[in-house]
C-alpha cells in the first residue's frame, strides 16, 4: 500500500476530526475507498475509538430512486445513527461519477426533501468529508491514474498550521467588513456580509472546518445584488454544467442560465424558496490544487477561484440565536480570478488577479 494512504489517514483522524478514545465514529466508505477505509479503520483502533461502517454507492442510490416512485420518508433508522454518533467520516471514492445522472430532478428534490433531519443530524457531528484516488476520479479530471493520485496527495497533505495561519488574515478581514464585491470579466455581484463569522477552513473540526483537503476561508453571505458568471466546469448531479449564470434581485436569484445542461441548474434552483439565495461565499487559498478535477471537494479550493453556494447556510457562519438562509440544497458554482478580476472589502481590493494584498506582485 502506497505509504500517502497512512498519512491521508492520520491527517483524516487527528488533524481533522480530531478523534479520541471512547468515541462512537461512522465511517462512510466509498466503493472503490477501501484501502483508504483500512487504514482509517487501523487509526481509529489504536485511538481507542467505537467504529461503524456504511457502504457509499451511486448505483445503489440510483436504483434505490427511480423504483421507489418519490413518495419519500424520512428513514428514522439512518437518522438514529447519526444523532448517536460523535463523528462521521466520509471517504468518497466511487466506480462512476455519473451513476445518477438520470434519476429525474423531482425525484432527487423529494429525496432530499425528506432527508433534511437526517443531514441536520450529521452535520451536528464531528463530520469530515475526504477523497481516496480513484481511476474514476482520475478520468474526470482528465488525468492519469498515477498523477491523479499524486495530485490528491499535494492537496491532502499539507502544512495545515501554517496555511491556517494565513487563512486567518482574511478570516479577520471579513469578519470586520459589511459588504464585499466581485468584479471579473461579466460578473459584477455585491453581498451584504454584515454580522456574519467567517470560517478558517484549515481541514479540522478545530476550525469548524469539515473537508478534507480544504483551504478556503467562507461566510454566509445575504442581500445579494448583481449578476455572475462561473467559467469553472463542473458536474452536477451527474451531468456537466458549463457557463452558468446567475442573476440576483433583493438576494433571489431572478435569471439563470448556462450553455449546457441549463435544466439541471434549474432543477437545483427550484428545490425550495431557499435554494434560490446564497448560503456560501468561499475563496480559495490552497495552492497545492494547481487545477480544475471537476470535483467539487478540491475545485472550490483552488487558489485564485471564488465560489457561491445556493441554498442552505452554515450555522457556524451565523449570529447565535439567527437562522440563516435554510434550503434542503447546498450547491456549489466556481468562478476563476486569476485574470481581470478584484475581490473588494468595503470598497478595498483585497485579492486582484488572484493575488492577495499580502502576497508578492500584488498590484495596487
């Protein structure tokens, strides 16, 4: 076994969850993440911690959905599970990335739907989500098998503390700004981040951040006005989406669009009320993903992109007591800065090309 598997592992239970003796932990493991599941397993034992495993398969997903018929309930069973964990790990590693692509969008919004408790549940755990190198992967990102894996590795392991340290600068700068601005070739979007908390995404629950690899600092933004465009391509429940755009009236988006499969951005915007408002705004700062995989785990930390989820806020990013912006969806979209772009904090260029202000060649 490839020795990176063992470290990927240890980042995963230390650095990330941060797992002790006595914890009850749910491991998700994907179809072809075995041996990354091993090795997960091994750490996990010689921390002393209680071990569940649950299989991960688009297929099964997707065979499970078109014979159901839609009426969906809530499968208490699985919500038990995750109301009685401390943590849940999430190794994704599946055959093929597409296996859902024809499961209809009303059938995938009444699953989602009905499964709101139970991902309310799992994201009050201890949750980490991470990605074992797969061929499948690989194809997707157009890469060979071999350096794919390397690529993965780059990203995972990483000096977490020190990057978490840089991160914490523009935590800081967001944290005391109102309104922030994205300008880059025809997008020109404002977002009220006033009251909000933004999140040091270094890789550890510790940061309240809950991927694996990560490297992005992000907040919950409101009041959204203006138009964006995402040149970043991505596959979105299982379909390739280019070029879409969105555009915003008193924080809702009012038009959208893309140049291929529009309908499946449609499909996402139309879940629920709040599926058409943004629950993210994220800037990428991990300079070990070098280039767009098409997964969205490593793309919406690229250095030099900016990314806006529709729908559901993260709480962490909320005053105490304030619910944000709720939605069974949370989907990302990625535009790239590293040409013919600024990022402003009330009214100052924190980030221009791609190039924070603190950064060597940043220019004025």
């Amino acid at each position: 076994m490839d020795e990176r598997v063992r470290e990927h592992a240890e980042t995963l239970v230390d650095w990330s969850a941060r797992i002790e003796a006595g914890d009850d932990v749910v491991v998700s493991v994907g179809v072809d993440a075995h041996d990354l599941a091993v090795a997960v397993a091994e750490v996990l034992g010689e921390r002393g911690a209680n071990l569940v495993t649950t299989y991960d398969s688009g297929e099964l997903t997707r065979a499970h959905l078109l014979a159901h018929g839609g009426a969906f309930e809530t499968p208490e069973h699985e919500l038990a599970l995750y109301e009685n964990a401390d943590a849940v790990l999430r190794l994704s590693g599946g055959r093929n990335t597409s296996a859902t692509a024809d499961v209809p969008g009303a059938t995938r919004a009444a699953h989602d739907e009905a499964r709101k408790p139970v991902r309310e549940a799992y994201m009050d755990t201890d949750w980490v989500g991470t990605l074992h190198p797969t061929r499948s992967f690989a194809q997707q990102a157009g890469m060979s098998y071999e350096a794919y894996r390397d690529f993965v590795y780059d990203a995972v392991l990483r000096d977490w503390e020190s990057l978490a340290e840089e991160m914490g600068g523009l935590k800081a700068i967001l944290d005391g700004g109102s309104e922030v601005r994205l300008v880059t070739g025809e997008t020109d979007l404002t977002m009220s981040i006033e009251g909000r908390t933004a999140v040091n995404s270094a890789a550890s629950v510790a940061y309240d951040s809950h991927n694996l690899p990560s490297g992005e600092v992000f907040t919950a933004p409101h009041a959204t006005e203006g138009e964006v465009r995402f040149d970043v391509p991505m596959t979105l429940r299982g379909e390739r989406v280019r070029d879409p755009w969105l555009r915003f009236e008193d924080g809702a988006v009012v038009a959208h669009g893309a140049t291929e499969n529009e309908g499946v951005l449609t499909d996402i915007l139309d879940t629920d009320a709040g599926a058409r408002r943004l629950g993210e705004l994220g800037i990428g700062m991990n300079r070990g993903i070098d280039r767009a995989t098409d997964t969205i785990l490593f793309d919406e930390k690229m250095a030099e992109t900016v990314h806006l989820a529709v729908g559901r806020a993260y709480d962490a990013c909320l005053p105490a007591g304030e619910a944000g912006n709720d939605s069974a969806v949370h989907v990302d979209l990625i535009t790239d800065t590293s040409e013919d772009s600024r990022l402003e904090v009330d009214e100052e260029v924190i980030q221009r090309n791609g190039t924070f202000r603190w950064e060597e060649g940043f220019e004025e």
